[in-house]
C-alpha cells in the first residue's frame, strides 16, 4: 500500500516552538506530529468503545434491575488493586 501525506499545518510560531522544544535526541518534528496523530487515534478509538459499554452497561441495569452503590463499586476496585499489588510483589 502506498503512503499518504497529511495535509500541511499551519500553526502560530508559539506552539511550533512548543513542539520543537519537547522533540526527543534525534526525533524529527514530522516523527512526532506522526506519534502524536497515532496516540491521539488510538485515545479516541478507546474513549468511543469506553461510552458504547458505558451505554451497554447502562440499558443492562435498566432491563435487569440491577444497580450498585457508589461505596460497593469502590470497595471492589480496591480489592482489586490490593489483589494486583499482591501479584506484582510476590
């Protein structure tokens, strides 16, 4: 498959100034408008699939009736993280 180019970009002097300040040893700006659009893509697709189960968990407890407090979800996550803790230094 051939490669595409991005349309060119047209930003004030201060933010392209940003970007070249944050570029690591050796990384072109292109590089990391690249990394940035592939991260950003990749954030996105995450959000999306996060707000469709949000939505799938939501008319779930609708049908089924069944919901949970604020406290319960809390206490299970922390018991999660406790469970991973464990994990990790053992």
């Amino acid at each position: 498959m051939k490669t595409a180019s991005i349309p060119s970009l047209r930003v004030n002097p201060a933010l392209w100034h940003a970007a070249e300040s944050v570029l690591e040893e050796g990384e072109s700006l292109s590089h990391f408008v690249e990394q940035s659009l592939r991260a950003n893509i990749e954030r996105r697709k995450m959000q999306r699939d996060f707000i469709v189960w949000g939505f799938a968990a939501r008319d779930e407890a609708r049908s089924s009736g069944a919901y949970f407090s604020s406290e319960e979800v809390l206490l299970e996550l922390d018991e999660m993280l406790t469970q991973a803790e464990t994990r990790t230094h053992t």
